[in-house]
C-alpha cells in the first residue's frame, strides 16, 4: 500500500471516530473566536478537534499549528470529508486571507504568535481596508499610524469591516510614511479591537441586513512588533491578500449564490418553467426567457470551465493569466443569474416581507440585492478590467 | 477530464504553428482569393498536410489512420484559424472520415478510408438546402428503383462541393420535409451523370457549391449505413464537424484580438498611443474574458469526443455557440479599433470578420444552438 492510501484509511478512520453525527449534516459554519457561538453543542467539539489535529488549515506548516499534508494528502482529506457530508469546521478571515499573507511575508515570532490561534478558531480576525474616501483608489487611505515608543497610535476610519462588530481583531492597512508616494507609505498593522480607542457602528444595506460595519480608530494603540512585511511595506502584503480575497468572491459565479445563501440554489429554468409555465413540448413558454436562461446556463458551464483550467494550468507551471478575468467575470455573472430570476418571478421576486410570498422568494430577492455588492467589494468589476488590461494584455498606463 | 494540452498534443499543435505561419500564411490565403483559383486550395499544400498525418487524424489506425483524436484536430483547426489557410481538411478529414468511420460498413470503410489517409480522395457533405442549418429538412427524394435509388434534390452551401471526388448526399427515403427518420445517406461520385455543381462565391473565399441532383441513379451498395437511418449518424457527424468549426473559430477570433492588441500599443492619436484609453481598455479585457471562456468550451467539447462523454451534445453545442459570440464580438471589435484602416482590404482584420460570419452559418449559428441546448437540457 502506497503512503497515500495509508493515509487515507488513516483519515477515514479519524473522520468516522471524530465527527460529530449533526456535523455530518448540511448547516451554518462556526466562526470561533473569543466570544465564540455554536448553534449546536457539536460545532464546538467539531473544531476543538480539528483545530487540534491542524485540520482547519490542513497544508499549513505544523509547526505553527496547521495539519503539515501536501496538496495530495488535503486532496484525500477533502475526498473523506466530502464522502461523509462533513461540514467545514471553521470559516474564518483568518484562514482564507490573513493566514496565507502571515505564512508569506511576517516573522518568524509573528508567525508563532498569530497562526497557530488561527488555527484552532481562537480569533475572529476582520480587515480594515476600504475608507470612506479610498475605495477603489485603496492606496489613497489617510487612517494614520504614528510611532509612540513601543506601540503605534492609530487614528483614522474604516468601512466595509466584514463581522467589525464580532472580531477579536483587524488587520489593517495604515498610514506610516505620510511624506512617501502613495503606494510606499503605507504598513500593514495588527490591531486589537477589544480596547477603548476602536468603536464600530453597523451598515444596512439594501438588501436590510449585511456583515459590513464602519469601524472608528480614535488614539487606538498595537504593539509595534506587530507591523508586518516591513514598515512602509504594507503595499505589497495588501496586494497579495486581495488576490486571496478575489478568488474567494470569484468562486460565487461558480456555486450560484448571492452570498452563499443555500436556499437560492434551484436552476435558472425550474424557475421559469414554475413562474412563467411551459407549453405543449414542456419547454417554457416565454421564448424570450428561455433563450436567456440557455445562455446564461451555457457561459456558466464555459465560466466553470475556464476556472477548471486556470486551476490545471497553475498546478503544472505559472499562475495562469486567465485568474484575473474570474473575479470581474463571476461576479457579473451571478448578478445576471439573479437579474434573470426577478425577471421569471414577475412580482413575486419583489417582495419585501410578510405575507403572499414564499421563503424562498423573499431570499432570492434579498440575495438578488445582495449580489449588487458582489461586483463592488474587493475591487470594482472596472478595477478589475483595469488589472486584466495592464497585467495581462500589457496595454500601456500613459 | 484535462482541460490542458499533453506532451504529445502540444508538439502537435507547435508544430502545425510553426508549419502553417511559414508554409501558409496570410498571404497564401491572399494569393489563393486574388487569383481566383479554380480548387480554391493549394494542392501541394495539401499534400504536404497530407504528409504531415492531418487528414488521417480521426481515422482508425485499422485503415491507416493515427486516430490522434479531436483534441489534436481542434488545435490544428485552432492554428488555420489563425492563418485563414484554405484546405479541404474539414470536408475531408472531419467531415468524410467522421461520415465513413461512424457509418460505413467495413468494405467502405476499407475503400475510402486509407485514401483519405494518403490524400487520393477528397470529400464533401451535401446536406443542408435551406438558408440556415436544420440537419432534417430534407427534400431531395431518393427513391427505389429495382437495386438503384435515384436522386433529385437540390443542396446548398456544401464546402468544398465543388472540388471534392466524393459527395455524400443526404435524401429523404421516407416521411415528410422536417422528419428525422426516413433520411438516408448515399456515396456518389462527383462525376456520376446528372449531378450540376456550380461553385459560390462566399463573402470569405471559403470554398462551398450549390449542387442540383437530376434523378441520378445510385446503387444500393453506395448506401452509408442503414436506409432511413441516416439522421444518428448525421447527428454524431455533426457534433464533431461543429467542434472542429469552434477551434477554426476560436482560431480567428484569437488571430484578430492579438492583431488588434498590437494594434492599439502602436497607432498613436492625441500624443498618445491609443491603447492607453480606458474606453478601450476595457472592452479589450472584455474581449480577454469571453476569449478565455471559448477556449475552455472549445478544449472541453473536443474532450468530449475523444472520451465519449454522453454530454457530447451539448458539448458541441457550447462550443459553437461559444466560438459563434465571441468571434462575432472581436471581429466587429477588431475592425472598430483599427479605426480607417481596419475597413481596407489591404490590412487583415477585415478578413476576419468576414471568416467569422461564413463559419457562423456552418451547422448552425449561434441562436441555433441556444435553443438546441435548451431543448437538450429538458426546458
């Protein structure tokens, strides 16, 4: 037997011991953190367990608490938790974007300090990026962080702090060189939010409710030890963790959901065929809409092709170019998808609430609003047809 | 299922590049159109594809062939995209062998198939008889006359009709003009008595004839598979024909996008090169994207084939849909960017444009397979 069998007998047998029957189930994800909640009493031994054997961030190294596989062993470790319906164990800013960022660019105490509580869902991190005035110009941010013996002084503002108002801490880009040229003054900076000078207020958005908050920094302090990738250096972390985050959001083209809501996940035609009806061949009977519905059903097998090959391409040589087209076209994609539900739907995909409208529709006309932000956050849909036409076609700034 | 090239394809592809840029470039294209040459193909072109294995790729190695796969014809279709080169490879090497591989029977397959190996024999599809693609509305009669069927029909847009020593007809043995069974294909020589062959001018150059069939007699033995059974082998023909399309199509839409690229990093307007200007930028990435998606469909569909997917329809019909868009998108792009020069004859991209809209009518144009997915997809 092959070491990668054994391993997987290993792992089956693990999974079959360890996880939890209801976490076998569809369901929320926990999130951890210092004031952790747990919908079920199980989530919370899911993740001790996980957190424990590295499992929450199986390729990260293990001497910082992460599960030390290869790419092949996570790939069995996915396989057997795929097999059994295991949920994830822990979703977390921490994982998908901090942690990678850490593993590239921070020290090794840094390391030491930060991933590993990472690792077993101790800390709820946000991000502190976008300011009321740098938005896609992100580089223009003012939010100030001045030298004072051992610590920085921070003062400035943040918006669309995903969970501001739950996380235990922000990393943060702030800025250091205020004399420097834009792009070189600016730090990457962990900060502490349990602490007097950092308050947090609440956005709505349209679709009435939202993970977004603004965030206050006023006289806010963090150790100067926690500066990473150098100071003045911020630049270059913040432009690698966007690329973590845009592949996050590009995957929603793929899975179909405004904000990965399960319960807007029937297709496109079901739809149409319930809410505008079918003729005598079963196909539906608005031909306008049937037509749209095929193509758009069509470019999304094409889009989640192409995300197929960019993923080959890139486990056999360099980073393939056609990355950058997923997060501008998978988010535009997914607001057409929602487009051409409302549009089946008539008016019962404009719904606010109460009664004469189902659970469901008022969710696909919640997600629907939602998805508008989709082609804003993490960089417009023109920030990122910037990026394609500099990057990748080489087509000249002046 | 591989979304990339293998070793073995990729020098395939490299070295159909590396042949066609210097053997067949765009002005052996030029050259074959201005000289109004009556094959509308070079022969000793073609016979030099023919030493390279290309018109045996699809065929068995039981007659001959290298049964190299469409994942290797889609790549060499992708690079005379680029080149606009003219051969009768589609009508012969997909068309012809795809018609006799999936329908003949072992003694056809025998005659014809190593002849279309070694380059002796040259094919064409007469099927279509209206102005746009529907595979089953057929009029033209063959009926029975003791062990002959005769022929009387008229077809239309067949490629390479009228340069071809082979013509596979089909005609309606049975049943009414848009019925799917009742159709038979036949073999005739294109010499056979009362065949009329009138050559096209197409927009692109692109070799096809109209060819009128005056009650020609044909034996019963030059039947291509079972009578009135001829629409599934149509079918699987057809799915491959629309593949190996989509590569030529992706092919000249990645031709007229890279050419327009170099394009805008050169003409200078208002002090400046005009590729700095965002409104152009933009619609450039745009281009990108749906170019990077029409690959994927394309190598996808072409997968499809050489695994025998049970999805292969539709994944034809993604793919020339795909290709059918995106090339009608940068084409029109291509020229609007050159700006004058991009409607003279003398500069490429007007080639393009006109390559794209002809191949948008082979076997179906992009609204054709809107609906052919959707009514494949059960809505």
């Amino acid at each position: 037997m092959t070491d990668l069998q054994t391993f997987r007998e290993e792992t089956r047998d693990w999974l079959e011991a360890n996880c939890p029957q209801e976490m076998r189930k569809p369901g929320d994800v926990a999130w951890g953190g210092r004031n952790a909640q747990f919908s079920h009493p199980d989530q919370k031994i899911w993740l001790e367990r996980m957190g424990e054997k590295g499992w929450t961030c199986p390729t990260w190294p293990s001497e910082y608490g992460g599960g030390g596989l290869s790419k092949e062993e996570n790939k069995i470790l996915q396989e057997e938790m795929g097999a059994i319906g295991a949920r994830s164990p822990l979703g977390s800013f921490g994982i998908w974007m901090l942690g990678p960022a850490l593993l590239e660019f921070a020290n090794e105490e840094q390391k030491k300090e930060h991933l590993p509580p990472i690792v077993r869902g101790e800390v709820w991190w946000c991000q502190g990026y976008s300011e009321p005035g740098s938005g896609s110009d992100l580089a223009s941010l003012s939010t100030k962080a001045v030298e004072d013996g051992d610590n920085y002084v921070i003062n400035g503002q943040k918006i669309w702090t995903s969970y501001a108002d739950k996380a235990d801490k922000i990393f943060c880009l702030v800025r250091t060189g205020p004399q420097e040229p834009k792009h070189d003054g600016i730090s990457f900076l962990l900060i502490d939010m349990d602490q007097q000078g950092v308050t947090t207020r609440p956005i709505t958005l349209i679709s009435g409710k939202s993970p977004f908050c603004e965030t206050f920094f006023d006289d806010a302090k963090a150790p100067t030890k926690d500066l990473v990738g150098g100071l003045n250096k911020g630049w270059t972390v913040a432009k690698r963790l966007l690329e973590h985050e845009r592949t996050m959001i590009s995957a929603m083209g793929l899975s179909g959901g405004g904000d990965g809501s399960k319960k807007t996940k029937s297709g496109l035609a079901e739809i149409g065929k319930k809410y505008v009806g079918i003729d005598a061949d079963q196909k539906i009977s608005d031909k306008a809409l049937r037509r749209k519905v095929a193509m758009h059903d069509l470019n999304s097998r094409a889009f989640g092709l192409t995300m197929q090959r960019v993923g080959e391409e890139t486990k056999v040589g360099a980073p393939s170019p056609a990355a950058a087209m997923g997060k501008y076209y998978g988010t535009e994609h997914n607001k057409l998808r929602y487009e051409l539900m409302l549009e089946a739907m008539g008016t019962q995909g404009v719904g606010w609430d109460g009664e004469g409208f189902s659970i469901e529709e008022l969710a696909i006309t919640r997600d629907w609003l939602r998805t508008k932000a989709n082609s804003i956050e993490g960089g417009t849909s023109e920030v990122q047809l910037n990026v394609i036409s500099k990057r990748v076609l080489g087509l000249p700034d002046k | 299922m591989a979304l990339i090239l293998n070793e073995e394809q990729q020098s395939l592809k490299d070295i159909a590049k590396e042949f066609l840029q210097k053997n067949a470039p765009v002005t052996h294209f030029r050259e074959i159109r201005d000289t109004q040459n009556e094959l509308g193909y070079d022969e000793s072109l073609w016979s030099e594809m023919v030493n390279l294995g290309w018109s045996g790729i699809l065929i068995p190695e039981d007659y001959g062939g290298f049964d190299f796969g469409m994942v290797g014809m889609g790549s060499i279709f992708e690079e005379m995209g680029r080149t606009l080169t003219p051969s009768p490879l589609f009508s012969t090497g997909v068309l012809g062998a795809s018609l006799l591989t999936l329908g003949g029977d072992d003694k056809q397959k025998q005659n014809y198939l190593p002849r279309i190996v070694e380059g002796s024999l040259t094919t064409a599809l007469a099927l279509e008889e209206g102005n746009r693609h529907s595979p089953f509305s057929i009029s033209t009669k063959a009926t029975k006359a003791g062990n002959d069927y005769k022929i009387s029909g008229e077809k239309t847009f067949v490629i390479d009709g009228h340069c071809s020593n082979l013509i596979i007809v089909a005609a309606r043995t049975e049943g009414s003009d848009d019925d799917a069974s009742g159709i038979t294909l036949f073999l005739v020589e294109a010499e056979a008595n009362g065949i009329e062959i009138t050559k096209t001018s197409m927009v692109d150059s692109r070799n096809s004839a109209n060819i009128k069939f005056n009650d020609i007699t044909v034996s019963s033995s030059n039947l291509l598979g079972e009578e009135n059974n001829g629409a599934s082998i149509l079918e699987e023909v057809l799915d491959r024909a629309q593949i190996a399309i989509s590569a030529e199509m992706l092919g000249n839409a990645s031709q007229a996008f890279d050419v327009t690229l170099d394009y805008l990093k050169e003409r200078k307007q208002f002090g400046s090169v005009i590729g700095t200007f965002q409104a152009l930028q933009h619609r450039a990435a745009e281009m990108y994207s749906e170019l990077e998606l029409t690959k994927s469909s394309v190598i996808a569909a072409c997968n499809a084939v050489d695994e025998n997917s049970n999805d292969l329809k539709r994944m034809a019909s993604l793919a020339k849909y795909k290709a059918g868009e995106t090339n009608h998108l940068v084409t029109n792009e291509a020229v609007q960017m050159h700006g004058g020069v991009g409607v003279t004859d003398e500069y490429d991209v007007g080639l393009y444009l006109k390559r794209a809209r002809v191949t948008e009518q082979i076997f179906g144009n992009s609204e054709y397979h809107l609906d052919r997915y959707a009514t494949l997809s059960e809505y």
